[in-house]
C-alpha cells in the first residue's frame, strides 16, 4: 500500500484534522492505564503528517506522570481523536485513533499488523502477557 490522506474528527465534528498514514504497515494497542480506559487502537504518525484543519478552541488537554503524553480531548463531546508524545525531548509524534477516521478500509485495518505494547509496566517493546482486551 501506500501513504494515503486520511480525514478524521470528533464525535461533535468541533475537531477536524487530516493525517498521512499507511494503515497497512500496522496500529497499535497498549496496556497502560490511560489507554487501557479510552481503547485506544491507533497509528502513529510524525508531526509533519498531522495537520489540525479545525477546532483549537475545543482541544483540551490532560497529562500526567512524566508529561510528555498530551491525552488531548474535544472539550464539548469529550472524544479524543488524537493524541501527541514530546518525547525523548521536544520530538514529536502523534498516536491517531483509528475509530476517528474517515473512510478506513477495514480489510486492510485488519490485515495489517498490531503492534501490542506493554505500557503497564513501562516495557514498550514487550507484547503484554493478555492482550484480548485491549
Ligand atoms: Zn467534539
């Protein structure tokens, strides 16, 4: 496949964003306690393929721990259809909820591979010992 636009929003339509990502090289699903509370299945994209069209006025936003993860969230209808990492330092990257896009070819959502990280314990590159919930 290939690198492909993608629009996306909120539920309430306040937020309206546009990525570029090639859903066939993979999502992915993690354990850890934000994550594991929203169901986030994502993709993850770098800052020059995120492009918020609409909605600044509605982006609230919610860190914890570290700080570095900006859970951000649409302040009238409570989505949250992306979120960005400033991490190790000021690199930035976005996790995209896959739930939040526009026109995703489900066949090839669900032939691509998921990468499942085990956020919980802070052991991003192990694949956590259940993962049929997340
Ligand atoms: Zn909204």
């Amino acid at each position: 496949m290939a690198l492909k636009t993608y629009t996306g929003s909120c539920h309430c339509g306040a937020l309206q964003f546009e990525i570029d990502a090639d859903l066939s090289k993979g999502t992915e699903k993690c354990n850890c306690t934000i994550c594991t509370k929203m169901r986030l299945w994502s993709v993850r994209v770098s800052s020059n393929e995120f492009r918020l069209i609409s909605g600044e006025e509605f982006l609230s936003d919610y860190t914890y721990g570290s700080g570095n993860a900006h859970h951000t969230f649409c302040r009238r209808c409570g989505v949250r259809p992306f979120e960005h990492i400033n991490w190790p330092s000021d690199v930035v990257y976005y996790n995209i909820s896959v739930a939040c896009l526009d026109g995703v070819d489900i066949n090839e959502l669900m032939a691509a591979p998921v990468d499942y990280q085990d956020g919980l314990h802070d052991s991003w590159e192990q694949v956590p010992d259940e993962i049929r919930h997340l």
